[in-house]
C-alpha cells in the first residue's frame, strides 16, 4: 500500500510516516516548507517528499506509484479547505482521511493494544517518560511522540510488540477516534476554544473519551473537574501525595507530577515494581524544548497555555528563586485573546519580560492583532513596569547577553517551529535544531 502524508514535516505527521515505513508501507508526502525534520525523514529512507503542495507534484507522485491512501492533518484542512492535494484525491478516487484512521488501522494489523497520553499538558513529557520506562524495562513498544527526544525518534513501529504509545491530542477532537487499552490523563484545563466553545464542551469531549477506555489514570482533581465518581477501572492519584516529591528528584514541579503519574501507569499496565520504575523515571533524559538548556543559563520551552507556562516559570524559579528573566512568544493571536485574562498577572514575579511578536497559525481573521505592544498594556502594572516589547534582532540578544553576564537565569517561552523564538535562538547561541539530534 501507498500512503502520502500531507504535512509530512509535522510533529504528528512525520512520526507516523516513520511508523508507517516501518511497518511496510510505502511512503511519500509533501510540505508546504522544507525543514531539518524533512532532511532526516529522507535519511531514514522516506525520500519522495515534495516541497510544495501543487496538483502538479501529487500527480508526478500518483504517476510513479498510485497512491491507496492519502492522510493529512486537521491543521492542513484548516489552512487549506480547497487544498490541490484534495481535489486531486477526490478527482482520482484516492482514500483521503485524518491520520486517526490509519493510526486504527496499524493497531488493528499490527494487533497492538493502545496506551494513549491525553490531557490539556504534559502530554509529550508523560509520552515520552512511558516510551523510556519501556525501554529500560526491555518491554517492546511502538509509539509515536509529538516532540524530539534525544533517545529515540518520535516515531517507531517494533516488530513483535503489544503496544502502541501514543500522544492523543484532543485538538479537532483527535482522540475520539480511539479506544485505549490504557488512558493517562495528564490534565483538565480548558483550551482550544475554536473547537471547543465552551468548558462543558471541552470537559464533555474529555468523558466521551474515558467512556471509550477500558482503564485510566488520572488525578484526583480532574475527576472533580469532570465531577466523575471513583471507579475501579480508574486508578486515582493525588497531587498532594507526599511520595510524589521525596522520591522523584527531577527539576520542576509539573516534571515531577509527570513522572509519578508514568510511574504509576506502568506499574498498573506492566506490573513493575515501584522501586525499579521510580529509579528509571529519574535518570529520564528529557525531551527537546521542555525546559531544555541551549547553553549555561539560556533555556527554551514549548510553554503556550497558563498551566504549562506556569510550570515552566516554577522550574525556572526552583533553579535561579526571583533571578528569572522571560522572553515571551505566544502560540496564536487567537489563543492570546483567550488567555489575555490570565497573563495579565502571570509574570509578576520575573525578574524581566520580552514579549515579541505572536506565532500565527490557524488564526480568526476577525480578531485585533495583540502586537508585542498591546499585550504589554493587558498587563497588570507590577509586570507592565519591567516588560519590553521586542523582535527577533540583535537587540534582543544583546538584552539576553546581558542577563546572561549577570548570572540570571532567562528561560524563552517559544510555542512556533519555523521561524519561531526557538529557531531563532538555537541560530543565536549556535544550539543544534532538535529535528537534527535525533
């Protein structure tokens, strides 16, 4: 069978591509950009990728292999309804459908059992975290990953294993589609108002999904969040729980959480002994931009919502108390109109602020744009007075050097990937690109 993936360069897309040829497909795709995470999908073997998403390209493709099977990504039917790719599709009666179907379809070939890491946050940390409990456990797993690890691709398929880990994000209510063996929940937290209007909504979403799952766990104050009673088919663990920090040494409460609850998932699914889990849990070598060092005191995080931005300034603050200094880059004009409430007080407590320009994607074209300026002025007074609206330029990085030099601690927000804060800082400061350290 042959499959083009639409977006082939995406965190969700690129990972199943790999799947996908490694459980014998044949594999193709296009980008609308060329990335480093595209050179690598070509040394691993996946070479027919175009860059350019024309009728023209699909159809070369179509003519040199037919193609079974299109997939693409909620992302590019939201960007691109009337794409070329699909009316070529539809045109030559090629499949077209979400990749939720063919993740289906592999777990159903491939006969494997799926363990799927849902929630508002923590979902690529918990992921990952069970990815390297299997590993140092020699359990053989397949999974797939929506960041950069530097112990393993984000995407592999492993002959001859039961299980499929995966990172069911419940954006265009990706998650709906599935029915987990196993169901970690990292967290509740209302989001992605374009799909979901409301919080009853998003929290309905949320209990559809547990209703398709034959065993979860979750934290306590989900539960309360969704008002879902104690069941036995649901393992409920405690933020409070004493254990959580005594033996769990990593840096950062929200890492911390995320261990315990990984821990505790495959000590339930697997049968491993506590002791053992805990202790691989805290040799986990990270993933790529969760508050991952660039160089001495410079640190990058994907961190675009409250609770995750939150937990990035508490980790920051375990590391450097009020020493702390931010540059800011929100995903989404739209999502800073959500959340323009709730970072009106978030910074209070750093040291400095950068804001620079929003990440855009997917935006509401009827919505103001909040330019570094105006969410400066959304502000509280105490965060307004030490915020500096800025760009990505050598001024910026002179005002980074300079905290740098006086030994504070600067931890860049960065939610986009081209062109992003992040990109931009690893150019900088002559950090590698995650998408080459695999």
């Amino acid at each position: 069978m042959h499959i083009y993936f639409s977006g082939i360069g995406g965190t969700g897309m690129g990972p199943l591509a790999l799947i996908a040829k490694q459980a014998g497909f044949d594999v193709s795709g296009s980008d609308k950009q060329d990335s480093a995470y595209i050179s690598y999908l070509r040394d691993q073997g996946i070479t027919d990728i175009h860059i350019g998403q024309s009728a023209e390209a699909i159809a070369e493709v179509h003519r040199g292999m037919p193609i079974d099977w299109y997939v693409y990504s909620a992302a590019v039917a939201i960007e691109q309804p009337d794409a070329p790719e699909f009316a070529f599709c539809r045109t030559h009666q090629i499949r077209l459908t979400l990749r939720d179907e063919l993740i289906n379809m592999i777990l159903e070939e491939k006969q494997l059992d799926l363990i799927a890491i849902a929630g508002t946050h923590g979902k690529t940390t918990t992921t990952a975290m069970m990815v390297w409990i299997c590993q140092q456990l020699n359990i053989p797993v397949s999974y797939s990953i929506g960041g950069k690890i530097p112990f393993a691709d984000m995407g592999h398929y492993e002959p001859g294993s039961h299980f499929f880990i995966y990172e069911a994000d419940e954006f265009a209510r990706n998650f709906l589609a599935f029915h987990p063996t196993l169901a970690v929940i990292t967290g509740i937290d209302w989001d992605h108002p374009d799909i979901y209007p409301t919080r009853e909504s998003y929290n309905a979403a949320f209990m559809e999904f547990l209703g398709q799952t034959q065993r979860s766990v979750m934290w306590q104050n989900d539960m309360d969040v969704l008002k879902l009673p104690a069941a036995d088919n649901i393992l409920e663990l405690n933020v409070d729980e004493p254990a959580i920090n005594k033996y769990i040494r990593l840096a950062g409460q929200v890492n911390r959480y995320n261990a315990w609850q990984a821990a505790q998932a495959a000590v339930l699914q697997f049968g491993a002994p506590i002791d053992e889990v805990i202790a691989i849990v805290n040799a986990f070598p990270g993933v790529s931009r969760r508050f991952e060092q660039i160089s001495g005191r410079l640190y990058t995080d994907y961190a675009h919502t409250p609770p995750k931005i939150r937990g990035a300034l508490q980790a920051a603050k375990e590391l450097a108390g009020d020493d702390v200094v931010v540059v800011y880059e929100g995903l989404h004009n739209t999502r800073q109109h959500f959340i323009k409430d709730e970072l009106k007080t978030m910074f209070d407590h750093v040291k400095e602020l950068y804001i620079v320009p929003s990440y855009l994607a997917r935006e509401d074209p009827n919505l103001e744009i909040l330019t570094p300026e105006k969410l400066k002025l959304l502000l509280s007074p105490t965060a307004e007075a030490k915020c500096t609206p800025s760009t990505l330029d050598q001024t910026l990085k002179a005002n980074i050097d300079k905290h740098l030099a006086a030994g504070s601690l600067v931890i860049c927000l960065s939610a986009g990937s081209t062109g992003s804060l992040d990109e931009w800082l690893r150019e900088q400061y002559g950090a590698s690109h995650p998408s080459t350290s695999l």
